[in-house]
C-alpha cells in the first residue's frame, strides 16, 4: 500500500550527535529510545535475564544494570552476551567496575564523575578502553552527587550547578578525543531538570538521556516524567529516556512509550478513547474501557476503539475511531468506521468488540 505519512511532531529534533549503544543508536536521526533499570540483584544472573527478557517484550530498547560490587561485575560478561538488547553497567565510585564493564562486553558505562574520586585523572584510560571495545559512556550528572568543587560554587544542585558540572566532564573526554558518550542532568524537581536540559542542550550537540531522579510511586513518578519529558521532547530536546518509578521496572517502560506515542515520536498502536463518563452514561465506562484494554493488549496495529457512555457524544466520537460503541437502554450500538454494524446488549459489548478488533486488525499493517 501506499507509504503512511509520518505524523506531525511538535518541532523538529535537535541535531545532536549519533552515538553508538551496542545495536541501538542514541541521536541524531535515530528514534528517541526507551529505557529501564533492572531491579534484581545483577548477582543473580538468571533473574536478571529473566527481567530483561521482560522489560524487552515489553517493548525497552536499552537496559541498565547496576554494579556495585565484584561479584556484579563478574556477572556482566554473561548478562551482556545473553540480553536480547544492549545492557549499560551503571558504575558508581569504583572506577575498576568500569574498566571491568568495558572488558564484560557492556554496550555502555554510565559513570557519575561526582562520586568517584580523582575522576579527571582517569579519564584518559577509560576512554581508551571504551575506544578500544566500541563501548559508549553515559555521563551521569545528578543533583544529589554533584562534584563538591561545584557544590561550593553554587550551594546547590542549581540548573547551573548540573550544566557546570556536565560540561566539564564532558570536556575531560573530548580533551582525549572520545566523543561517544551521551549526556544526563537528573534532579528530582521537573522545573530544574527541564531547565538544566535547554541550557545543557544549547552549549553542545551531545545527544541527551531524559531523566528525573527519584520521581516517586507509579502515579506522581508518571506524571513528573510526562511533564518534563514533554516540556523537552516538544522542543526536540531529548534523545532517550527512563522513568523512574518507585514500581516494576516494566511499568517504567510502558510509560516511556506511552509518552512517545503521545507526541508522535514514536508511531501509536491500539489506544482507546474511552469517555471520563458523567451523569449521562448508562453503562460503567470504566468497566467496560479497562475489559476492552485487558482483551486487546499487545495489538501491534494503530487501531483507536471508542469506548462512550452514552449515546450524546457517544456515536460522534465512536464515528471517528475505527471501531467504538456507544451504550444506552442496556444495549451498544457498535460502530465500524462511521457506521453502525449492529446493536448487541451490554452483555456481549466487550466481546463483540473483541471481535471485530480483531477482524480490522487483520487488514491493517503495523504503522
Ligand atoms: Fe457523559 Fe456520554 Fe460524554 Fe460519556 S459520552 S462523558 S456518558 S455525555
């Protein structure tokens, strides 16, 4: 068929530099990527594939593992070949771990320069050795272990304070010509962090990882990271991302798409439009939204189902997904493009619906 015309974004991306994380690239041109942080303990090498195993069918493109001990780090190299996607190590204090991430076949190293001691002195070798393997490095700047030499300068983890320090660092590396690192300035207060990224991103075309720090349980850590990262993403700042949620690192991962897929950045799949309900409705919306959702998760087409109340906006807005209902006197009129195919009672609404999904998302192709 006839190519799919891509659909508008807010603004054009922010040419920033291409980089490398093992199969995946970071800016550029490349699609803004999602990713996750495994909770097991890296120790524990099958739960930890397992939660990869997890994170990718969930849809995760890079993940991060955590190495704050030997025996993590003689973890890495087994995780690093047996993970479907690229795994970053995150280092911090020890700079020896990211000699041994580099070594494990890591894709990447996130290294906070902040905490690990006479940091600047070790720059150079670290860049050989990720040179020498193809490793990428994030710099990892965050408010709650800025470099004390700026902490001094500034008092506190100001958007300045967090620019200061990244621009540094990121110097040190360009000083010994490695530039295949990415960028984070993570603070737990969305106005700081947003602001730290436009100011970050206008001295230099580092590609960026989106990030707030310790954003809280599922429901507050979604919408900070919504917030901000939409505040960004809608002026083409940001290259990839991770919620960070006080909740399986799975849910990270479906909030990062969600956020992607709400600004085109990345093509929709099934959504629902279901009503907030009110007074009107002569059916419970909500019931019937979450048992449509639940019946159609992992639907891989843009298909939009209706899900309405009642019938005052009820077959309007139903005529403008692919497929809707709109209830009333305890039976749902089902529309298929525009037009009502039949009228079921309530009882079989959600099967029906089911059905009819499916039979239009076989004619249709993945966006
Ligand atoms: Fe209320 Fe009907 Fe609108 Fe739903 S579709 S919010 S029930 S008026």
């Amino acid at each position: 068929g006839m190519p799919a015309m891509p659909a508008p974004t807010l603004a054009p991306r922010k040419k920033t530099r291409k980089i490398k994380v093992g199969s995946v690239y970071v800016g550029g041109d490349a699609p803004v990527s999602v990713q996750s942080m495994t909770t097991t303990k890296t120790t524990d090498i099958n739960a930890t594939l397992q939660q990869i195993a997890e994170l990718t069918a969930a849809g995760c493109d890079i993940v991060r593992v955590a190495c704050p001990t030997q025996d993590d780090a003689e973890a890495l190299p087994i995780i690093a070949k047996k993970s479907q996607i690229p795994v970053i190590a995150d280092i911090h204090f020890q700079p020896k771990y990211v000699f041994a991430a580099i070594e494990a076949g890591c894709a990447a190293v996130r290294v906070n320069p902040g905490n690990i001691k006479r940091f600047d002195d070790q720059v150079k070798e670290i860049a050989a050795a990720a040179k020498d393997h193809g490793t990428s490095i994030r710099i990892g700047v965050n408010a709650g272990s800025l470099d004390k030499r700026i902490m001094d300068k500034y008092g506190k983890a100001t958007p300045e304070a967090l620019v200061e320090s990244a621009v540094w660092e990121a110097s040190l590396f360009e000083e010994h010509g490695f530039h295949d690192f990415k960028i984070s300035v993570k603070h737990n207060d969305p106005v700081v962090m947003v602001e730290a990224y436009r100011q970050l991103s206008e001295r230099g075309d580092w590609p960026l990882h989106l990030g707030v720090t310790e954003a809280g349980p599922a429901f507050q850590g979604t919408i900070k990271s919504a917030t901000a990262f939409g505040a960004l993403l809608s002026q083409g700042i940001g290259d990839t991302i991770r919620v960070s949620l006080s909740a399986p690192p799975v849910e990270e991962v479906k909030v990062g798409i969600q956020i992607l897929q709400s600004l085109n950045l990345r093509p929709r799949k099934l959504e629902i439009v279901s009503c907030p309900s009110c007074g009107r409705a002569q059916v419970d919306v909500y019931e019937l939204a979450e048992k449509v959702t639940a019946g159609l998760e992992g639907m891989e087409v843009p298909l939009r189902v209706a899900v309405m109340g009642c019938v005052v906006n009820g077959p309007g807005e139903a005529r403008e997904a692919d497929l809707g209902v709109a209830s009333g006197n305890g039976k749902g009129q089902i529309f298929v493009k525009g037009e009502v195919i039949k009228t079921v009672p309530e009882s079989q609404i959600v099967e029906t619906l089911i059905e009819e999904a499916m039979r239009i998302a076989e004619t249709m192709e993945p966006e």
